[in-house]
C-alpha cells in the first residue's frame, strides 16, 4: 500500500514551494550566459562545497553503494569511494579549470587543441551527460518506486521527476541549482545518517548481526577475491583521473568560486562530503544483509526499502522530498552543462554572428532532446552498479587528451583525435570480443583502453606537426596565471611574442 | 623556442621539471598545503572505515 500520509505530503509540497520560489527569484538575476552557466563566478567557498557535494551526489549514488555493500559486504563501497585518495589532487588541480576563463570543459579543448577538439569534446560531453543523467533518473525511479512500496512505478517515478527537474532549470540557470544545492546537501547528509541508528537497533547491534550473519569476517573487509581486490581500486583510481577533468559540469564545479582558493576549498571540501556520507551508505547497506537477507531484495530497492520499513512517518515524505531536490538541481546542472556546450561549441561553428539571446532559446529547446534521450537510457541499464561501470568506462576515452595537453606541449590534436580513437576501441574490443565485463574484467578493461589511448596519443603526437607556438604560449601562461592578473597575462604574451620575432 | 621559460623573470611562473616541452607548474604553497590537508583527513576517514570494519569483525 502507498505510506505517504498527510505529513509525508506536507513536507513534499512545502519543500515544493520553497524550490519553487528560489527558481522564480534566481530566474530575475540572470543578465548574460556567465551568469546562467557559472552563475556569474560570485560564489564563496560554503556555497562552493554544497554545489560541489550536490553536484557529484545523486540519489544513485546512495542507491548504487547500498546495493553493492549489500551484495559485495563493505568492499562495495569502493565504488564512491576510491576518489578519496583523488581528492588532494584536485584541491591543486581546481585552480586550472578558474585560470583557463573557459565557461564550459569544450572552450578548454579548444583553447589547447582548436575548434575540432572543441566539437568532439562537445559532441562526447553531450553523450557523457545523457549517460549521468540516465543513471541518476535510473537511481531515483528505483528509489521512489522502493519508497512507494511499488505504487508508483518505475516508469512514472522518472516521468514525475524529469517534469520538476526540467521545469527547474528552465527558470532558474545554475544560480537557483547551487541554492538548491545547499538545501538538498543538507538533507542528504542528514538522511544518509538517519538510518543507521534505526537499523542497528533493528539487527540487534553488533551481536545481532554476528548471530545473523554467518560470513562477518568476509562482509567487512574491504577486498573481495575475483570481485574488487588490489588491482581493481588501483585501476579505479587512475581511471578516476581521467574521468573527472573530462565530465562537463566539472567546470562550473570547480570555475564558479569567486576566488582561486574558494573554488579549491570548495570542491575539494564538496568531495570529502561525500566520502562522509559513503561511510553511512556503506554500513547501511552490509547491515541490510542482516535485516532482510542477502539477496532476498533488489539490490537497487535496499536503500529506499529500509526509509520505507524502517523510519517513522512523515520520513517517507521527507526522503521523497530530498531525493526530487537531488535530481532537480542535479538535473539542472547537466542541462545547463549540456546546453552550454550545445550553444558554445557546436552552434557557434556554424553561426558567425552571435546573439546571446537567440543562444538562450536555442539551448532550452535543445535541453529537451536531451532529457528525452537520457529518459530513453534510463530504461536500457541493468542496474546501477552497471551504470556506473558503463560511465567509469564513458569519460576517460576523452580525458586522455586533457593530461596529455595538460602538461605536454608537444601533444597536439591530432595525437588528440588518435587517443580517444584508440581508448574507444579498445574499450569496445574488450568490452564485446574479449568480454572484460563486470567487477572482474573492469581492471583489465581500464588497463587496456588507458594504455591503447595514451600509446596512440604520444605517437601520433610525435609524428605530426606541433600546435602553433604562439597558441600553446597562450594556452600555458593562461592556465598559469590567476584570475585577476590580466594585465600581466598581456604583458607575458607580448614578451614571448617578442622573443619569438626576434629568434 | 619550444621549452621556452623566461629565466630570471620573476613574472614567469616556476616549472617542476625543466625537460624540453614539459609544463608542469610547481604548485603554489596554497596548493601544497591545500594538498596534505585533504590527504591527512582522507586518510583519517579511511582509518575510520577499517575501525567500524574491525568492530563488527571482533567476536
């Protein structure tokens, strides 16, 4: 039967009205793309850590760790948390991404590599973002449809939550998404924690669940032999490296701080966060294992099963609410990454005036293709975990080319091209014909595809002509000089010019 | 010119290594500090997972 009470309603319509109201008073600020894509640059460093917390946790994320740990035990929680050990590098990273004065992850490949890197990154960031969308679509039906106790199914669950969060970025832009953000990182955080005290009492505490559970010991460490060992969190690691600086909201995660340290401590402090609330997934999900039995439940239902059975009323309501907030600025936020990429680095290629409000109309339209077609995969993945490994595959095969442009200058786009060929072949190779699937082929696949991409990127890079140097001059001293320090920006770009003449 | 740094200008920004076509800045002392900070609680939430782990392993 549905659960939902007056209470449960309640807290669902007032939060409603709060968004609501944000979203109309957000829509008012917005004067120019800056402000519509990075929100103007103008947030500190606390509304910096709840976007970037919000921004990289979906209601898949909670759903994809519970159902791992409750199939694997504890060592499923690798899968959010093998960016911990990522996260320092970011925190040194997060400056490039302000210095490069991009407004999406596509004018960086343009400005190191040209305009044809620019429309690849474009066309890839646009097939990346149908992929996270679909996930996190996928991830909030299977919740909503475990927190109704099926009432509402699948199908309408994310036909419910595509209608809000369209509607929420079409208003509001990435101004009225990180205020969202702050709210919905707030009930996150509380609700991840909210279960663990109900379910502990619930098994019995730690002697109930040793009396439930016969294979404690395997349960909690954090290796599974053939499944997740040492060689799969080393590879899933590395990948992450190249998956993070390639996802096309990165740029308004880590460029939308109003100064170089806020976006740092921002982003860095947005993904500890999380990592926080991964331990509470986690535990959550192993302790299920006592509550109802391995296996006896969808993996994917475990998490809303246990706010369902366990909470008491009106929580229902409330984790309703919190997961159409997650989606609603989450899914706001890929569509204006997606859309700044559509405008910026495809519509502009073949426009030579530019008309910034014809741009706004145009990407609105075409965030409804979008949306269409991350509905579409919704309905295709198996589960999340799935999901996850489909998009932890995705990303990198264009990130190659970033670390090589990165901190190389004799990688050029054609070396650039050859990378993400060669990666997306040895993917699908090893993925189809030598059938490197699931937790156990997954370390092989990012072995073969990382090395195929990066091999074929320092090649080619080597037999072809070198970018321009005055480009590359450019591309290096920008990234290398804070925002702010224009004028010596001018004055360094002048000076190699000069020498270069004078040569 | 490839490799080009502008040596005893104080404008040019430091390079960690000074091999012929590589730009790896050396991080600035925000970032380095930055950096061990994130590290030191990554490592403190991780020692926090293998506790739990080994409480609920302990018969």
């Amino acid at each position: 039967m549905l659960l939902l009470n007056w209470l449960d309603l309640s807290i669902i319509a007032i939060y409603f009205a709060m968004m609501l109201g944000i979203g109309l008073y957000s829509a008012r600020k917005i004067k120019g793309m800056d402000d519509y894509y990075l929100g103007g640059r103008r947030f500190g460093k606390w509304l910096m850590t709840m976007y970037a917390f919000g921004a990289g946790t979906h209601a898949d994320s909670a759903v994809g760790v519970a159902a791992q740990t409750y199939k694997l035990g504890i060592s499923g929680m690798w899968y959010q948390w093998i960016l911990l050990f990522n996260t320092p590098f970011y925190f040194v990273l997060a400056a490039v991404f302000r210095r490069a004065r991009c407004l999406t992850t596509g004018d960086f490949y343009e400005l190191r590599y040209g305009s044809s890197l620019g429309i690849l990154y474009a066309c890839m960031g646009v097939i990346i973002n149908i992929g996270f969308l679909g996930m996190m679509l996928l991830g909030s039906g299977r919740l909503l449809e475990a927190l109704t106790g099926g009432q509402l199914s699948f199908a309408w669950s994310i036909l419910l939550i595509t209608g809000a969060f369209v509607f929420y970025s079409l208003i509001g832009g990435l101004v009225a998404t990180v205020w969202n953000e702050v709210i919905q990182g707030a009930l996150t955080i509380v609700m991840s924690f909210l279960l663990i005290p109900f379910i502990y009492k619930a098994v019995g505490g730690v002697g109930g669940f040793q009396a439930k559970v016969p294979n404690v010991d395997e349960l909690f460490s954090l290796i599974t032999p053939g499944e997740i060992g040492l060689f799969w969190i080393v590879a899933a690691t590395v990948n992450q490296f190249f998956s993070i600086v390639a996802q096309p909201h990165i740029m308004s995660s880590m460029a939308a701080g109003s100064t170089e340290l806020d976006n740092r401590v921002g982003f860095a402090s947005g993904l500890l966060l999380k990592r926080v609330c991964t331990i509470a997934w986690a535990f959550v999900g192993v302790l299920a294992i006592a509550y109802y039995g391995q296996g006896k439940i969808l993996g994917d239902h475990v998490f809303g099963s246990l706010v369902r059975d366990l909470l008491p009323v009106g929580f229902a309501g409330l984790m309703i609410a919190c997961i159409m907030a997650s989606v609603m600025d989450n899914g706001a936020v890929f569509i204006v990454a997606t859309s700044a990429l559509f405008t910026r680095n495809l519509m502009r290629r073949f426009r030579e005036k530019q008309d910034e409000g014809l741009e706004l109309l145009a990407s609105r339209i075409f965030s409804l293709v979008f949306v269409a077609a991350s509905i579409a995969l919704a309905f295709s993945f198996d589960d999340i975990p799935s999901a996850i490994r489909f998009m932890w595959n995705l990303v990198p095969l264009i990130g190659v080319a970033f670390w090589l442009g990165l901190w190389w200058r004799r990688a050029n786009r054609y070396g650039a091209w050859a990378s993400f060929f060669a990666a997306a072949i040895a993917w699908i190779a090893g993925f189809y014909v030598w059938e490197l699937k699931g937790d156990s082929g997954l370390p092989y696949l990012i072995t073969l595809y990382l090395t195929a991409g990066l091999v074929a990127g320092v090649l080619v890079s080597l037999l072809t002509p070198a970018e321009p140097k005055a480009a590359l001059d450019r591309f290096y001293l920008t990234i290398n000089t804070p925002v702010g320090q224009e004028d010596k920006l001018e004055r360094l770009l002048k000076l190699r010019q000069q020498v270069a003449e004078v040569i | 010119m490839e490799g080009f740094h502008n040596e005893g200008n104080e404008e040019e920004y430091p390079k960690l290594v000074h091999w012929p076509n590589w730009e790896v800045p050396v991080p600035g002392k925000e970032a380095i500090i930055g950096f061990f900070v994130t590290l030191a609680i990554s490592l403190v939430l991780h020692g926090f997972v293998l506790w739990l782990s080994s409480l609920f392993r302990q018969t």
